[in-house]
C-alpha cells in the first residue's frame, strides 16, 4: 500500500488498500465469489502482512512503511496511527467457516 515501485500500475490507496482485503475476506467467509469462483471448503486461514512493526517492538524502518498500524503515511494519506484497513476488518462479520457457503450466518 502507498508505493509506487511499479509505475505501470496506479498507486494504491489506503481506501483501495482497505477495499481489497475486505473483499478477499469476504470471499474466506463465503460472502462473494471472485472472479466466478466460490472459496473452496478447504480454505481455512488467512494470515496478512504485517500488522504492526514498530508497535510491537520491532524497530526496523524497513518494514514500518507495511504495517497496518503506523504513522508511516499519516503525512502522505491524512491518517492518524492506522490504516483504514482496520477499523474495515473490524466492522465486518464475524462468520463461522465450517459451516457450509449456503447456511453461514451473515450477520
């Protein structure tokens, strides 16, 4: 999110960023499909990178630019500490993945 190393390619936003992963989510959760295709059943983890870097106590500037928590772009975006990735996730569902796609709560 925020660079632009490929410029073939338009920059991606925080709310883009945010955009993305919600939807990806969604799709682990059954709620869309992507492209035509529905997530298989044996799909059972997600894991992003990286939550937080300086935050919790890892104090490499490397990889503080992708955190979801930090103030790396505030300047840049107008952000405060987080990306607006966060509080997207958290005001999702909360949907139990061993039940089958058509009889998950949707909450």
């Amino acid at each position: 999110m925020g660079w632009r190393d490929d410029r073939r390619y338009p920059r991606v936003d925080p709310a883009t960023h945010a955009d993305r992963v919600t939807a990806i989510y969604d799709f682990m959760q059954g709620g869309r499909g992507i492209r035509g295709m529905r997530c298989p059943s044996n799909y059972f983890a997600l894991c992003n990178w990286l939550l937080g870097n300086y935050r919790m106590g890892y104090l490499n500037p490397g990889w503080e630019s992708q955190a979801w928590y930090t103030d790396w772009w505030n300047g840049d975006f107008k952000l405060s500490g987080e990306l607006p990735v966060v509080t997207a996730v958290k005001g999702m569902p909360s949907v139990a993945v061993d039940e089958p796609a058509g009889k998950r709560d949707r909450r």
